[in-house]
C-alpha cells in the first residue's frame, strides 16, 4: 500500500473583507497618531502591581533549555500529568480538543511548543531530535513531573520515543504515539517501505518557495483527508493549521522536515521500558501505516497496536472523540 504524501492539493483563496480591512487600518491610524503627551505620560507611569503580576505569570510559561532557547508551555489543571508533544510544524495549541477532555476527567494537561514553532523562541538552530528531547526534558525538570504520561502526534511521536530513550523513563507512567514518524520515514536499503529521500526535498523547496501556500495545501489536502472522495472540507480546520504553521519559523519548518523524515528511531524504540500505546490509520497519507505503526509497536519492549482504517493523519483533530476515548482506555487500563 503506496501512500505519496502531500498530493493533489487544493490552491488557497484567501479572501478579506473589505470591512475588516478598513478597520484594521483604522485603528493602526489611530495608534500612529497618538500626541506626543499621550507616550510622554505613559513612559512617566511605570507598570501597576498588577501589571507586573501578570508579566510575571505569563514568563512563567516558558522555561530556558540549557542552550538558551525560550520554550513556551501550557500546564493546566491537577492530578496525574499528560504532556503532549505537537506535530510539524504546528504549536501545542494542536492538541486543544485532548487539553480540554482531559482536564475534565482530572488530569493535569501539559503541551509545549517545540523550539522555533509557535510561541517559542525562532532560533536558527538545534532543529533536531536530540534538542527537541532535551527541551522537553527541561519542561518536565522544570514543573518536576512524576508519574506522567506522554504524548506524541507524528513528529512529537518521534521527540516522545527519542526523549524516553535518552533521558529514560523514571518518571514515566506510559505514553501514546499517534500517526508517528518512529522507526524511519525516508527510505534506506535497511528501511525499503520508506518514502524516497526526493519526497522530502520536495517539501522542502516548496517550503521555500511560498511557504504560506504550502501550509494551506496541505491540511487543504492529505493531513486531513480532504483530498479523499465524499470527505466534506472543514475551513476552520485548514486555517487553524495555517495559523499554527506560520506563528512559527521559516527556518524550524524547513530543517524540520529533515529532523522527521531522516532520524531513525529504531534503537530508540528498542530501549523504552513502560507501556506504549501505537495509534496509526492504515489511512494515513502523510506517515505511510505499513512503514511506521506496525514496526514502532514490534519494536518496542511493551508496545500495543491500535489501528484505525480510515482516518486521516490529522485524526487526533478530525476525529477527536474517538482517539480521546481510546487514549483515555489506555490510560485507565
């Protein structure tokens, strides 16, 4: 089963109203034009208590990697933790429907926005496996989890698998990899079910070329399955992927695609010790189901297949109410 991801997608039309415009541009007059008197006075008073507070709470949210880099984080709730690692090249904001189910049920939700996407710090560098897994490590030192549970949606399946063999599973219950890229996407003489390396440096020079374009055809197309006969088109969807891809940046996105396509996760897979749960659609247009799912969970010391036939790779969102259910199953399992 052949899946060439990142087909047949459909041309962005963006349309703006002429009414949101003018508004816009009326408050950004109004701003510019602000007298002199009116800066003066507000330079003169220095941030309320109050002010300062908030300031304070909202650094709370990111904490420094040992290579400098701001990561930024939500953690809300209490009980035992869940913390999810997002996709390429999307924020932590990905995983709102899960955020909220769970919290619900009583647990202490935690997401983060990997280096150079979302609210995190656009460095240059360190878009790679080892610094994605040592900055998560810094999330979790710093909130000082115990018991928690991980996880991972495609590229964050890879930062999961890779962060829990090389910083271990001490403080671990379990965790869950969801249409992940774990053991090897690109293919190799080892790896002949990968997808060609010119696949992936396709993506790249797309990139490249109209990135805002590129991040519209692809939820437009295979992430979803829009591309799919009889599949209704949800805008909504495709724009919210859109916003999350470009709050982060050009350069994370780009050397991203080497990061998920070209790190072989095999040996990682092999030292994992707790419970994991393996979720794939045989469907899946962007991590191919025969390359990925069934390998990760042969690999793995204590791995648990759950596979879904016609759900897209972007089912944690698509399909939100049955892979909340299936995770919150393993979890109480």
């Amino acid at each position: 089963m052949s899946h060439v991801p990142f087909g047949n997608e459909k041309n962005a039309n963006v349309d703006i109203s002429r009414r949101k415009f003018l508004v816009s541009t009326a408050g950004l007059a109004a701003v510019a034009g602000l007298p002199a008197v009116a800066v003066t006075a507000a330079a003169a008073n220095p941030p309320t208590s109050q002010a300062k507070a908030t300031t304070e709470k909202w650094k709370g949210d990111t904490v420094t990697s040992k290579d400098g880099i701001q990561i930024y984080y939500k953690d809300w709730g209490s009980g035992q933790p869940i913390v999810f690692s997002h996709g390429w090249p999307l924020s932590a904001d990905d995983w709102d429907p899960q955020m909220l189910f769970f919290l619900s049920k009583g647990y202490r939700v935690i997401a983060t926005d990997r280096r150079g996407h979302g609210r995190s710090s656009q460095t240059g560098d360190g878009h790679d496996m080892d610094h994605y897994a040592d900055d998560l490590k810094a999330v979790t030192d710093h909130l000082n989890l115990k018991d928690a549970i991980h996880v991972g949606h495609s590229t964050g399946g890879g930062q999961v698998v890779h962060y829990l063999a090389r910083h271990g599973d001490k403080n671990v219950a379990k965790a869950a990899i969801i249409s992940a890229v774990p053991p090897l996407m690109v293919k190799t003489p080892a790896n002949p079910l990968g997808l060609p390396k010119s696949v992936f440096d396709d993506l790249q020079a797309q990139l490249a070329a109209n990135r805002a374009k590129f991040y519209y055809d692809l939820p437009a197309g295979p992430f979803y399955g829009f591309n799919r006969p009889g599949v209704k088109t949800i805008e909504p969807l495709i724009w919210n992927w859109w916003r999350q891809g470009m709050m982060g940046g050009a350069k994370a996105g780009y050397d991203g695609i080497v990061a998920f396509s070209q790190t072989d996760f095999t040996e990682d897979l092999k030292k994992i010790n707790v419970p994991v749960l393996v979720m794939h659609s045989e469907d899946d247009q962007i991590v191919p189901y025969q390359a990925s799912g069934p390998l990760s969970a042969k690999l793995l010391k204590n791995g648990t297949l759950k596979t879904y036939k016609d759900l897209p790779h972007g089912m944690i969102t698509t399909h939100a109410d049955v892979i909340n259910a299936d995770l919150l199953a393993f979890f109480k399992a």
